[in-house]
C-alpha cells in the first residue's frame, strides 16, 4: 500500500493526463452526438422541403383554368325549345349545339366531318352546363347574342400551361397540328385566358380534370369530422374521468389501460374492417357515408383522446383535489367544478389532434365503400360522399395529366386544414395551459 501510495503521488503528471485524455474522449464523443443530430435535422428539414416544393409545383397550376371566349347565340330553334320556357324544357334544352355553332361561325373554313370534331373537342362538354345554368338564372338571354368565356378542354389546358411539347411530333402529343393552328388563331384574337379555377372549389368530382373539383370530398370531411367530434370527445373525456378518477385499482382497470394503449397501435384498416363487419353489414348503416365514416373514426381517435385526457388530468396537482375535498366537496363536485376545467386545455389540444389524424385517414373509410366515384356534394350526413384523403387517393390513379396538379392542389388543401388544426392546438395549449 505503501508503494501505491508513493507511486501515485510521484506521478502526478500521469494521472493528469489519463485524465485529460478521457475528458477529451468525451469532448469529442459530445461533438459527434452533436453534429450527428444536426444532421438529421438537417435531412429531415431537407426532406420535407423536397417534398412541399414538389407538391406546391405540381399543385399551383391547378389554381389557374383556361378559357376559350365564344359568341354565343341564344337562338331557341338552336336549343330545340321554340317558344316553351319551362324549366323543364329548359333543362334538357341542346345546349352543345350553341358550343358548336359559335365555333362554327367562327371558323367558317372547318368543313369535315372530322376537323369539326377535332375543333369541338377544344372546348370542355362543361360548357353546355355553364349555359345552361346562365339560361336557367334568367331565361331572358334566350333570343340575344353574348360573348362568353367557357372551359377549354383539359388538353389545352395543359397546353396553354405549358404541360405538353408543342416541337414533338404529331404522333407524340394529344392535340394535332390543325388543333394547334386553331388555337393560335384564338389566341390571336384575345379569345384564351387563363382564370381562377373556382371550379376546383364549387364542384363536386367528374370524369373530366377541368371539371373536377374538391367540395363534394370536402363537405364529405366536414360531415365526418362532425360525427367523429361529437361523439369521440365527450366518450373519451368520459372514460378518462372514470378511469382516473373514480375506477378502483385492480387487474380489470389494469386490463383496461393496457387494451386502450394498445388500440392506439392498431393499424387503422382494421377499424375499418370492424365498422364494415358492426355498421354496414351488422347494423345496415348507408355505404359511403360520413355518418358510417365517423362512426370509424370515433373508434380510431378513441385511445388518442383517452390517452390525451388522462395526461391533463395527472398534470393537475394532487392539492387542488385534496383542498377541494377538504372543504366538503363531493368526489364529483371535485371533478366537474375544480378538476376537470383545469385539464380541459390539455383535453382540446388532444381531441384536436385526433381529429387531424382522423381527417388524414383513408384507409378504413376505403373498407367501408367512400372510395366510390360520387359526383354530387353530400347534404346530409346519410348521403353518399368520400373525404379528401380518398379523394386525392382517386386523382392519383388516374391517367390523365390534368389530375396530376388537382392531386397536388388538393393535397395543398389537406395540408393547410392540417396545419391550422396542429397550429389551433398549439394556442390553446399556449393560452390556457397554467405552469404548476
């Protein structure tokens, strides 16, 4: 012992500099841990920031819609109306044939059969809708002459756009050379302008992508999200509460706890598969509609809230309860008037969030028929909709270049209602929370 004492004290500069040495190890380990994080976060920013800039380029085009100006003849023998100015008559009046008489007179020259209908084609079959709409808003325009700006076909939409390589070879491209020729004129005489697309706001989907538009899938999700709010919030904090608060501690609370955790897991087709086996085929709820689709989402958000809940009610300091119950209050007048508004903050920023994971979600709404092609925008919580993530889901399967930038846009869409919920919980949590 004596010579270890010795040996020690008489190497001082050893021992410094084991020590050193080990201190710079460790320096040079935290360095690395920290570089190495910084990079992640630096790729994932770098990810994500591919993907916003590919979404938002293949989506902001679809914002814009081309247009053709024609002069429109009101002429009643045109419609196939004469003097009958029913609505009825109005309705099922030849509208297509004022579409093709206007470009007729406009290009006198075209004559075969064939080029008359490659010039049809340039404008979109909407047109026929747009004037019949205007005739049925006020019959009056029926024997006069008016220039109107219609939808062109999605083709030279994604011309004008500049989507489609005018220098390829006829055989290459959708639009031909006298198509081509046509268009220059038009554009020649001021007749082509590109608009704000309303139509992707106001319409419900269709076949054709100029005509396509998102509000049937977003009041689809509006409905939804209803149902899945109305009865996901008040269940979840109810089975908190309960769970926290009034549930003795024994293995069936335990079971219980453990089998809601474990739901928050559960792949999310497989509630879809249940609301398909319980709603649909059990019940005989509707297929495709939101009432069916938020009985899903309830489901799927349930363990969320749960698990959300409880955390705001443990936030709340044991004091308050015990004061509370100190002063006479029942169990439940401690709960409702005391507890309860304290963890409310933490309970809305968890109900908020699992609708934003519920307003994301596809896949079991495709288990229960929303993916089906609905033209019409839904009325009622029992009509047949879909939602927008399926919608998105219907674009990106199909071929036409058109729904290319209308899956992108709606994506856009999805993306902002995302983010301003996330952002609402983040205010609520950041004005209502209290610091303990």
């Amino acid at each position: 012992m004596s010579n270890g004492t010795i040996t020690g004290a008489g190497n001082p500069g050893r021992t410094i500099d084991t020590v050193r040495a080990g201190l710079d190890r460790r320096y040079r380990a935290e360095r690395r841990f920290r570089i190495y994080g910084l990079s992640a976060i630096v790729l994932g920013l770098l990810f994500v920031s591919i993907l916003f800039i590919t979404i938002i380029g293949n989506g902001y085009p679809a914002f814009q819609q081309t247009y053709v100006k024609l002069d429109i003849d009101f002429d009643p023998e045109s419609l196939g109306i004469g003097d009958q100015r029913s609505n009825a008559a109005l309705s099922g009046a030849n509208y297509q044939a004022l579409v093709r008489n206007a470009l007729k007179v406009r290009f006198p020259d075209v004559t075969g059969r064939s080029d008359r209908r490659a010039l049809n084609s340039l404008i979109s079959s909407g047109a026929s809708y747009q004037l019949r709409d205007a005739v049925l808003d006020d019959p009056t325009i029926i024997g006069t002459r008016r220039s109107v700006w219609v939808p062109a076909d999605d083709d030279v939409d994604q011309l004008v756009k500049g989507h489609m390589d005018r220098a390829a070879a006829e055989g290459d491209r959708r639009l031909k050379d006298n198509q081509l020729a046509w268009l220059d004129q038009l554009q020649a005489d001021g007749a082509i302008e590109k608009r704000f697309n309303t139509t992707f706001f106001t319409a419900g989907d269709s076949r054709e992508p100029e005509l396509a538009g998102i509000r049937g899938a977003l009041m689809g999700s509006v409905f939804t999200l209803i149902v899945t709010l109305a009865l996901s919030f008040p269940i979840g904090v109810a089975t908190a509460v309960y769970l926290e608060e009034f549930a003795p501690r024994n293995r069936w609370t335990d079971l219980i706890e453990v089998n809601i955790n474990n739901l928050a897991a559960v792949p999310s087709i497989v509630f879809g598969l249940l609301g398909l086996a319980v709603f649909i085929n059990f019940f005989g709820l509707p297929r495709s509609a939101p009432l069916v689709g938020g009985l899903v989402l309830t489901l799927m958000t349930l363990p969320t809230i749960i698990i959300a809940s409880r955390a705001a009610l443990k936030s709340v300091p044991p004091s308050i309860r015990d004061a509370a119950l100190g002063v006479g209050a029942s169990r439940v007048q401690a709960v409702t008037h005391h507890i309860l508004p304290l963890a409310m903050p933490g309970m809305l920023t968890g109900a908020i969030i699992g609708m934003a994971q519920a307003l994301g979600e596809s896949a079991p709404l495709l288990m229960i028929g929303m993916v089906a092609f609905i033209v019409d925008v839904p009325g009622g919580f029992t009509d047949p909709s879909t939602v927008l993530p399926v919608q998105i889901y219907l674009w990106a399967d199909s071929p036409e270049r058109g729904f290319v930038e209308r899956t992108s846009a709606a994506i856009m869409v999805l993306l902002g209602f995302l983010i301003v919920m996330n952002a609402l919980a983040v205010l609520l949590r950041k004005r209502f929370e209290r610091r303990w």
